[in-house]
C-alpha cells in the first residue's frame, strides 16, 4: 500500500490541479457506468505511486483499469493484492480502493479497448512505453502523460 506521505504528496502537487481526477472523484456509481467524459477503460501505463492512486480513484468509482508494468515483479507485487489498490488521502482522511481489471507486462492486453492512456512513469521511458503500446490503440484514443523521474 502506498505510504499516507507519498500520497499526500502526490495529491497535492500532481492530482489535486487535475480536473478530469476531480470528475472522477466526484461522480456518483451511476455516473460510472457512462464513464468520465466517455471514458470506461483506462490503461495505465507504469505501476509506481502515480498509477497506484489514480487506478484506486478510478476503479472505485467503476472505471475499468488496466496497468501496464514495464517489469514483472511489479506484476507479481499486484498479483499478491489480488489487483486490489488503496489509495490514502490524509487531509480528507479517507481511503479509496478499487481493484485493477489487470496488472500485466503484455501491451496489447493492458491497452484493449482503452478509452484512455494515462503515463505514469519517469519521462525517460516514455518512448520505449509508447512504441510498446501505441500499436494497440485505436486511432482516436488520447494519450496522456504525468512526467516524473
């Protein structure tokens, strides 16, 4: 479980400016099932802290989350949960969990049927990230980045 500290951090400096979280966060289960703005499938691309809170908010709230781990003990760390995922928001004092649909290092099966792919990895693997997964996606599909590293 990621440490209350990083996530208020994480929080406060990346997710708290972000509208699109903010809709999530706030949309009720039955918004959910219409998704955010359309989107009902996200892939994640990268497993550290970033991927971690944001696949809690949107899994809780009925979004379909895929996580592409660029290695496989980040898979097999997932695995142990059972692809639950709990995020801590310390000044809200709240806790959100939502369970990933998948944690795997195969592209094609993280990015199938993304209505979104959201980068949560240092920027120094955003190339070798995209030219994985990239192929994978249908042509109007956004791709999104939180840079770090």
């Amino acid at each position: 479980m990621t440490s209350e500290a990083d996530c208020k951090a994480l929080h406060d400096k990346v997710l708290a400016p972000v509208p699109a979280l903010h809709a999530v966060e706030q949309q009720s289960e039955s918004q959910a099932e219409a998704g955010v703005c359309g989107v009902r499938r996200v892939c994640l691309c990268g497993a550290g802290h970033g991927s971690h809170v944001m696949a809690a908010l949107m899994a809780s709230k009925g979004i379909r989350v895929s996580i592409f781990a660029t290695r496989p003990q980040h898979v097999q760390r997932f695995a142990e949960d059972g692809l639950e995922i709990s995020a801590v928001f310390p000044s809200e004092s709240r806790t959100v969990t939502g369970r990933a649909s998948m944690v795997t290092t195969d592209p094609e099966a993280a990015a199938e049927g993304a209505d979104l792919v959201i980068l949560c990895l240092p920027t120094f693997l955003h190339d070798s990230v995209l030219r994985a997964v990239v192929p994978f996606l249908r042509p109007e599909t956004p791709v999104g980045a939180i840079g770090g590293g």
